[in-house]
C-alpha cells in the first residue's frame, strides 16, 4: 500500500491477502480438535459485532490509504465472528426454510462469489447516494447474483461436479 499498490492489486490477490485465509483455517483446524460451544448470549454478541463491524468498516473504511490498514483487519475479524458465532447451531436439513434457504445459498456459493461484483457494477450501487436508492439497487444486485449463480450452478457446475465424479477415487457429491 505504500509503495503504490491500488485496491484491486491489494484486496483481490490472495498472495496479498492471506490473513483472512489464515484466520478461516485457524477456526476449522480449532473446530475439528474440538467442538466450539458457545453460549447463545455469546453467539448473540458476536453476530452483532460482526454485523456492526462490517457496517462500520462498509461506511468509514477505505480499501486505498491509510484506513485500508484498519479496514482489512477489521473485517477479517468481523468474519471470523460471525463464523464463530454460527458454528455448531443446529441446523439440520428439512427443518425450515430458512434453513434450506441457507443450503441453498451454500450450494450456490461459488457463483454467488463469481457473479457479485458484476451485479454490483451493473446496478451503480457504488455510485449512489441516496440512502433507498442505494438500498433499492443493493436489493437487485443481490437478487440478479442470486439468480444468476443458481442458473450457473444448475447448468454449469452441476455437470462438471458430475464428471467429477467419474475420474476421482475418493466419491464425492454436491451439497
């Protein structure tokens, strides 16, 4: 950053950014040995810093100058909460729709990953300024990605996870 990287040689370079990687595989390793049980007062405080992190980090970070130093840790931490905070609930398949929705939106991950930032561009949501307009084109974006990465993921990446499937010894399927 102080030697002249911009944002995207910064935030979208995994060699760049493997903090967030590092704290992901330090929960799971931790997850694996032992079970983390957390009581729902816990659980409850660490959602909403983790939302309220992100809100802030979202409103008053930066990806370029200074408050970059601060916003990229913030929100790895502000995600790792959250993925502390939801590890280990109760949440077996069938029970809801929320629930499914949740499958849902995990089988579909990658597209949703894939897909985002097109939306966002599509939809101008960065350069508005009006608050519901901004939430209105927020709410597009989300739904195009989401719509857009089912599609990809029922036509795209289900028949490759299938031949998949096909030349690996370990069986596997989707989600």
């Amino acid at each position: 950053m102080l030697h002249g990287a911009i944002h995207p040689q910064i935030w979208c370079n995994t060699l760049a950014r493997l903090d967030p990687v590092a704290c992901g595989a330090l929960v799971a390793v931790r997850q694996d040995k032992r079970e983390i049980s957390l009581s729902p007062g816990i659980r409850v405080a660490l959602l909403l810093g983790g939302c309220g992190v992100l809100t802030a980090a979202g409103r008053f970070g930066d990806v370029v100058g200074i408050k970059a130093l601060v916003t990229f840790p913030a929100v790895t931490a502000a995600c790792v909460a959250l993925l502390v905070a939801t590890l280990s609930l109760q949440m077996a398949p069938g029970r809801g729709p929320v629930v499914r929705a949740f499958v849902h939106l995990g089988r579909i991950s990658y597209g949703l990953y894939v897909f985002h930032s097109l939306f966002i561009l599509a939809f101008g949501v960065p350069t508005s300024h009006a608050p519901l307009a901004r939430l209105m084109r927020a709410m597009a974006a989300l739904l195009a990605t989401i719509v857009v990465a089912a599609v990809s993921y029922h036509w795209f990446e289900r028949p490759f996870l299938r031949l998949k499937e096909s030349f690996t010894h370990v069986r596997s399927r989707p989600v």
